[in-house]
C-alpha cells in the first residue's frame, strides 16, 4: 500500500482492487495480522473514524522494512532493505515455504501470495507479535497459531524425511534430540539454581519459529528455565549480557521480580561464544528495550 498515511477508503480502494475470492481473504488476514503487532499504529482524534497510519520505521535506518504491493490476483509480500537483516537465514527461509520468491537487484525479496494457507504461513515467519504489547493469553494464542503453522510447513515438506521433521517439531516442544543435548550443555536454570530437570523447561534463544532447521537443534540455542523465568524471557521481559548480567525490560514491574524471588542485579555466568550469537538475537529482537 504506497501511502505514509492511509483511511478506511484507502483501505477499501485497495481491496476491491483485487478480483479473486481467495486473494481477498489472504489480504483481510494479513491486514488483520499487521494490526496485531507494532507495525501500525491506530489514532482516533474523538471524532471521526480512527486514523490507520504506518509508523513502522526501524530506528537504525529510518526505512520500513516490509510493504504489501496489491494485484488484481495475487499479492506480494514485499521485505525492503530494512528488513532483511531480520532474517539471518536470508532467502531461503521463504523458498523453502513458498514457490513463487524473488530477489531484486537492490537484494530485497518479493513473496507471491495467492491463498489465505500462504498469508498464514506469512504471518507465522515475518508478522508474528513476539515484541508486542498485548495481553499475556492474546500473545499466547498467537504465538501458539505462529508456531502451529511453521509445524504445518514442516510436515508439508518434502526435502527431509520422517526422522528430521519428527526431531524439529519435537524440538519446538523443548523434547527430543534438542533437550538432550541442551542438558548436556546447561546443568540447570542459571537464575534459579534449580537442577532438577523435572521442573526446568527448554527454552529456545532465537525462537522456534524463527529459527532455521540447523537452529532449532541446536542445544547452544537453549537454555534450561525454571518455568516463571521461561515466561520472562520468552516474552522479552528479561534477556541477558554475553557475560552473563540480567537485563530487565522497563515494561516489566518491578515488583514481578520481587514476588519471585529474583534479584534485578544479578549475573548468572559468562555465555559460551555458540550461544552468545543466539543472544544477540533474543537482546535486539526479542527483548523489549524500548
């Protein structure tokens, strides 16, 4: 949609562009999906219909990093510059998920939407809310969908076999080969102290659903939480330092910590260097800092 700043007309024009059903219901859900994350923003000035605007720009270049180009029978998912470096995978992340996928000549990439199945699979890799505000059961149930249909693409591809895709997805559950080795590697939770495996979850750095398949079996993608620190950290509220100091996020209250027992200044031992790569991740993509 090439507008700064756009209304409900706009918003209509675009979609009675389009001449297919289905293509139509693939833009409803997009659009339904953007709402849900701070990639818009909604004004209502108290009189009049509330005001749609994209305020969207990554801080570090001023551009924004994904825009929607409408055509009468399919759409394009289109990832700007700014958006790239969101995908460290790059490219073949969305090749091995959708048929029609093309690069520039600036290296930006287009994503030929044509079925509500592939805005979904959309929404599952680039538009999921992991950094939003909402409330703890919304993040919850659209963190569940995002990850339900990065499962799905799983199970529909064809370039591994039986074994692997059952490794990966038991892996999203923190099970399997990825636990294992996890243990291997954390003896416990570092914030709680707690060892017994029996009540530490394994959770990932660089999420699931944003992971590649190497990633997501990664044990120095992991870290072994006491369920309430999972919590924190799989929602941004905390992260930590490559040398080991808790950093709490300005939207978490104080007093959360507190009841739980958890010291705000605290350090829970230097990283290794496989797994402060991953926390690079989690600190500018996940954890809210602003």
């Amino acid at each position: 949609m090439k507008a700064p700043e756009w209304d409900e007309q706009l918003f209509e024009e675009h979609r009675d562009y389009i001449e297919v059903e289905e293509v139509r219901r693939a833009f409803d859900f997009l659009t339904a999906a953007a709402f849900e994350t701070d990639l818009y923003s909604v004004q209502n000035s108290g009189v009049g219909p509330q005001k749609k605007s994209f305020t969207y720009d990554e801080p570090q270049t001023n551009q924004r990093p994904f825009a929607f180009i409408v055509n009468r029978g399919h759409l394009l998912f289109y990832i700007r510059r700014a958006g790239l470096m969101r995908f460290p995978e790059g490219i073949r992340l969305f090749k091995k998920s959708f048929a029609a996928v093309n690069e520039n000549p600036h290296g930006e990439w287009t994503i030929r939407i044509e079925t509500l199945k592939d805005a979904k699979r959309i929404q599952a890799i680039a538009l999921d809310s992991e950094n939003g505000e909402e409330s703890n059961s919304t993040f919850d149930l659209m963190r569940k969908e995002a990850d339900d249909v990065a499962e799905q693409v799983i199970e529909e591809r064809r370039d591994i076999g039986p074994v692997e895709k059952e490794q990966l997805i038991r892996a999203r559950r923190g099970q399997g080969r990825f636990r294992q080795d996890l243990e291997g590697i954390e003896p416990g939770c570092r914030l709680t102290q707690v060892t017994d495996r029996g009540h530490l979850r394994a959770s990932h750095i660089k999420p699931w659903s944003k992971a590649d398949d190497c990633e997501k079996l990664d044990p120095n993608n992991g870290l072994l939480l006491s369920p309430h620190i999972d919590h924190l950290f799989d929602r941004g509220y905390i992260s930590f330092t490559d040398g080991g100091d808790l950093m709490v996020s300005r939207y978490l209250d104080p007093s959360i910590l507190g009841a739980w027992g958890v010291k705000s200044r605290v350090n829970v031992g230097k990283f290794g260097a496989s797994q402060c790569v991953y926390l690079n991740y989690h600190r500018r993509y996940v954890f809210r800092s602003s």
